[in-house]
C-alpha cells in the first residue's frame, strides 16, 4: 500500500511507468469487499413477468403444435405433423406471398414519404408544433377505429373517398367486389396510417444534425438534392434501420385494420397472413395447425428482422 | 486574393435590440495570418460568418478587394471555412469529399483529379486518399475538412473556427505547425479563431482581440503583450493576466492609498484610475529604494520554471511573477515597484496613458 502512495504523490511523469501499472493490477487482483449475491433477487419480479407474459403463452403453443387436440382429455402426440401440413398449405402459402408483398409495397411507399415529410416540416417557429400534431393525428387513433373510418371513407355510396374516386374521376371503384381495390384500400389505409411514423422518427434525426453540416455544404457549393443525398440521408440511417424494422414487423403482422375494412376479402384478395391465422385458430379451432402456424409466422419475422438490421448496420460501416 | 474589407459592419440576431457584432470597419490584409481571440459568446463566431456568407450582415457591406460580395451567397465568396469539429460527408472516401467542392462546380474530371492531388500532397493525405473519411481519426478528419477548402482554385482566405478543440494536445501542435506550413506555402489570407491565448499567439501574424461584439485591440503578438490599449486585453492575454490596480490622480501624482507609485502624464485629468500592470513587470523591492506600494504576501504558488507570488495592496491582490526560490513567504510586508514604462494607467477600460517616473527620473 505504501509503494502505491508513493507513486500516487511523485509529480506526474517522474514516476518509473515501467512498474506503476504492475503493482496497480496486483492491488486490483485482492478484492477485500465483502461479496453479497443477494442483488440477484431483484431480477426476479422481471423474471417472473417475462415468464407469465412470453414464456408461458409461447410454450403453450409449443404444446398445442406437436398435439392433435380433439378435446381437453383426449390428445394426440403428432410430432410435427403439423408443420409439414401448414407449410404445404396452399392457402397459407397464399398468405404468405401476399403478406409479403404488402409489406415491400407498405416500405416502398413510406420510408420516402416519410422522408420526404420529414425533410419539408418546417425547423422552426410556432409551424414547428402544428406540423407534428397534424403528422402525428393518425397515429392516435385506434386500429379499429382506422379500419372503421377507412371501410367509410371508401365506400362508393357514403364515403367520400369512394364516391370522389366514383363520381369525380370517373372511375368504377368498389372495395368490396373488386380484389384491387380492396387491396388498394388496405394499401392507402396504412400509408395514411403508418407514414406519419416514418415521418416523425426522420424528422427527429434531421433535426439531430449540427449546423456546420448544413454551412460546410452551403461552402461546397451542394446543391439541395447533394445536401441531401450526402448529409441528411447518411445521417438519418440510425432512425430509418428502426423504422424499416418496425414498419416491416407491424405491416407483415397486419390484423385489425383490414379486418376490419374487408374481412380478408373479397375472396381471400386481402387475406393476410394474421387474418387467416385467426380464422383457423379462432374460427375453426383448430389448435394443432395454429400452433405451428403460429411458431413458424414467428420465426419468419424474426429471421426477417434480423436479415434487415445486418445489412442495414452491415453496410454503414 | 484580395483583401477582405468590412465597411460598419454589424450584425444583431434580435432586429437590432442588441448587437452581437457591433458595426466595425475593418480590413483584413491578403496574405496574413490572423488570429481572432475573445471569450465564449463575444461575437467571434458571428463575424467569421458574415465573412462566409452564411450570415447576411444586419447593416455593413463587406468587399473582396474591389468586388462587393455582402449580398453574394456562400457558395460565391471562395472561403474555406474549417469548423469547431470535422464535418465531412461521412459516406464518401477522403478523395470524394476533397473532389466534392470541385464537382459540385462541374470542374472536369481531370482538373477534379489534378486539384485534389495536389491538395492531399500538400496536406498529407495521400496514403489515405481511398480510405473512408469517418474511419480517419479527428486530428486527421480536421485535415480532410481543410483540404475541402483549399482545393477550390483563388480561395479569397481561410476561416478557422476553433479548428483544434477535438483534437487532442498532443497532435494539437503537430497541426498548428501544419497549419503555419500551409500558409507559408499557399499565401492564403488566414483567420483562425480560438479563445486560446497561446494558440493565437504562437500562429499569427497579427492578433485581433475581440469583446463584447467590438474589437479592442490588433496588433503583433508582442505588442498586444506589451502596451494593451484595453483592460480587456491586459486580463486576457498573458498567464496570470495584468494587475489592475485602482488608484488616484491628484497633484499629478498617482497614488495607491497614500502611496505615490509614479508621476500622471501630462494632459491627464485628476481623478480616479486604474493602473495596470503585468506580473512579469512588478518588481518586489526595498521601501527606501523606489516609490511603490506597501503590500502583504497572501501565498506563493511555486511553478517550477518561476514562482507567482500572490500579494494584497489594500483590498486589491496583485500578482508578481518572480524568479524561482523566491524568498517571500506568506504574511511578510513587501514593497512593490512599479516601473514606468511598463505600467499603465487606464479610464473606463480604456488606456489613457503611461505611468511616468515620479520627479522626473526613475529611481532605481
């Protein structure tokens, strides 16, 4: 203890460097605090939550996917008979292409939106919070009430959407006959929903960029389209890497909305993946298939996310 | 290159209640380098841009040599701006970044290409000329920043806005001396603003010591040390700053308390002032041998190279700045001389002139 005083008092640089960090990381290595591993029960109450919120619930469709469940005593061990059947399923494959391809078109769409909203809110002034309340409305509003609102709007004969496009353009619309316009809805539905979300996460990494940025620019002779190009959208990678990622999950799990604006239909044109989830789980009863349905739904988002967030923070390096 | 005039000059944020540049003509000369020094917030910053452009002046009108610029945008003023921290175009290789002022203006590719060779050569950047800009370390990165402004062919001058405060001591003058190289080699007008005394001192030409929004002072480094014009710059430049000491004119005499430290220079006024002194200048004698002042040691703070021994003349502390092994120790009555030419004797901030020798000569 004495040496280590010494080497503590001499003036800084006259002290030999060569055995000053020796003799720190042996005084290190002799721990003398008393050791108390009770903290430990304090994870317990998250511990305890996890469990009763994901572990719980996910294993009990674990359970409900290797079983043919005819009631509560009688079930049968199928292994995973089940999965085989479910990923063979024509319509659930169905599912699963036009799941997907809503869930490019619903990025496509509205991570630019989003950006482009972004980039034109204004940066300063009283605009400022009425431009955000205004972007931000939609995103208040409940998914059922969404769908309700939409499957209005749309309508041909009370909505005012649906009789514009009608009666104004001239065109024959009708969200409830016709498999594109349905889809087209449900499309509209959630970029009007959602884009405000792209917009705000952008909009708060545009305004996280230092000035200097914006005078160095000025003094290179950028034009608008360079600044943006090399400033702002490098810098809003962070923001964006999150809403491709939570624009992907939530669009690829779609529920309500469309339940609520065409029931999957007309025919199976707006069947999601979910909608048809809920049919065979909740309609038909059938746990067995929706177990495993549901396990490999889940495992599909995950990898999916995880594919997106390394190559998105992949190629920023 | 020109050089670059400011003709009432202001700029206020707030419509004119306040100024924050207050309207200065000025002119700085082509070819020199300048430092511009002040404390936080005293409009440094603020004049730096209007020089860029990126402020339009509240009233003035700005020149580069006989062309008026003060309604020309940045991008039309050929300034190099340099600031506080690297800014670069994250994504791009060092090449691009340097190429980007120069593309930006539709240069052709092959004058694109001769500029930034000679500019990374001139920097030191060629070994890295391929490497991504954000993987550069700071001192580095602050390099690139430059190296975008000097590629453009006539810059009119080099703005510097703190340009070491990222970069750690060590490399700090490594870069300082860089920085002086590249002017000597380039000719370029430079203006490198830092609140650091030393910094400004040991790189410019000429110091600039800017205040609340005016400047109070320019000069060479040693004038400014010597004969401040300014109270300001008498506490801001040196380490410890100038003593101020109040004081009194009366019968041409000035006097601390009772005691008389030197004659008033004719013309002035009787009246209170202030004397200022540096700590380098006051000298710790004998009662018998010299007018002074009567003080009391409060503490001696030993530096190794010299000692600064902290002393109390009535209610006001005056610093001396003496040889090593001073023999003063605390509480002990000391007698401070204060020579004449060195000291000075100022009114509402302002020098108002020179102490001179009490009877006519300087006793020693």
């Amino acid at each position: 203890m004495t040496e280590r005083t010494t080497v503590a008092d001499s003036p800084a640089g006259v002290a030999e460097p060569a055995t000053a960090p020796a003799e720190q990381a042996k005084d290190t290595r002799v721990d003398a605090r008393p050791k108390n591993n009770r903290a430990w029960w304090l994870v317990l109450p998250v511990v305890v939550s996890v469990a009763f919120t994901a572990v719980i619930p996910l294993m009990t469709v674990v359970n409900y996917s290797v079983q043919d469940v005819f009631s509560p005593s009688e079930r049968i061990f199928v292994g995973l008979e089940w999965f085989r059947d479910v990923a063979r399923d024509p319509e659930v494959r169905g599912a699963f292409v036009r799941t997907l391809l809503f869930s490019a078109q619903v990025l496509l769409i509205e991570i630019p939106l989003g950006v482009a909203i972004a980039v034109a809110m204004p940066r300063r002034g009283v605009s400022v919070s009425v431009a955000l309340v205004l972007v931000a409305l939609p995103l208040l509003i409940p998914w059922n009430v969404v769908g309700t609102i939409w499957q209005i709007f749309a309508r041909g004969d009370i909505g005012l959407g649906g009789w514009a496009i009608n009666n104004v353009l001239g065109v024959n619309f009708n969200y409830t006959l016709d498999s594109t316009d349905a889809w087209l809805t449900v499309l509209a539905m959630d970029v009007w929903h959602w884009t405000p979300l792209v917009a705000l996460l952008a909009y708060a990494g545009l305004r996280s960029i230092p000035q200097p940025y914006f005078q160095a620019a000025q003094i290179d002779g950028a034009s608008g389209w360079a600044t943006f190009r090399h400033i702002q959208l490098p810098r809003l990678r962070g923001v964006l890497t999150i809403a491709i990622l939570l624009r992907f999950m939530d669009s690829f799990m779609i529920y309500t909305e469309p339940f609520v604006v065409t029931g999957g239909g007309p025919g199976n044109a707006t069947s999601f993946l979910s909608i048809l989830l809920s049919k065979i789980a909740v309609g038909q009863f059938d746990l067995g298939p929706a177990g495993a349905f549901s396990l490999l739904y889940f495992l599909f988002v995950q990898v999916l996310c995880y594919v997106f967030f390394t190559v998105l923070t992949r190629s920023g390096r | 290159m020109a050089d670059i005039r400011l003709e009432g000059v202001g700029h206020s944020y707030d419509g004119g209640r306040t100024w924050a540049l207050k309207p200065m003509t000025w002119t700085w000369q082509s070819s020199r380098a300048y430092a511009l020094l002040g404390p936080s917030g005293c409009g440094k910053t603020t004049l730096l841009n209007i020089i860029s452009g990126l402020i339009t002046p509240t009233v003035g009108r700005i020149w580069f040599g006989e062309r008026e610029v003060t309604g020309v945008p940045t991008a039309g003023r050929n300034i190099a701006q340099v600031f506080q921290f690297p800014v670069l175009y994250e994504e791009m290789s060092v090449y691009d970044n340097l190429a980007f002022p120069l593309r930006n203006r539709k240069f052709p590719k092959k004058e694109v290409d001769q500029r930034v060779r000679q500019v990374s050569q001139l920097l030191g950047l060629d070994q890295v000329l391929r490497r991504r800009s954000r993987r550069l370390d700071p001192g580095r990165q602050q390099i690139v920043s430059l190296g975008r402004g000097l590629v453009r062919p006539q810059v009119a001058a080099v703005l510097l806005d703190e340009p070491l405060t990222v970069v750690d001591p060590a490399l700090k003058w490594t870069l300082r001396s860089k920085l002086k190289e590249i002017h000597r080699d380039t000719g370029h007008t430079l203006i490198y603003v830092t609140h650091d005394q030393t910094e400004a001192l040991t790189f410019a030409d000429e110091v600039v010591v800017l205040n609340d929004g005016a400047i109070v002072q320019a000069g060479e480094p040693a004038e400014l040390f010597l004969s401040p014009s300014h109270e300001f710059v008498g506490h801001f430049i040196g380490s410890p700053g100038m003593n101020m000491v109040p004081a009194e004119i009366a019968g041409g005499v000035v006097r601390v308390g009772a005691a008389g430290v030197g004659a008033a220079p004719d013309g002035l006024p009787p009246g209170p002032v202030r004397i200022g002194v540096r700590p380098e200048f006051v000298r710790i004698a004998g009662p018998g041998a010299s007018p002074g002042a009567g003080a009391t040691v409060t503490g001696i703070d030993r530096m190794g190279a010299y000692d600064l021994v902290h002393t109390r003349v009535g209610e006001h502390p005056v610093i001396v700045k003496t040889e090593a092994g001073s023999a003063c120790e605390p509480d002990a009555a000391v007698f401070l001389h204060f020579p004449a030419d060195r000291t000075f004797l100022f009114r509402d901030e302002v020098r108002c002139g020179s102490l001179a020798p009490l009877n006519g000569r300087e006793p020693s």
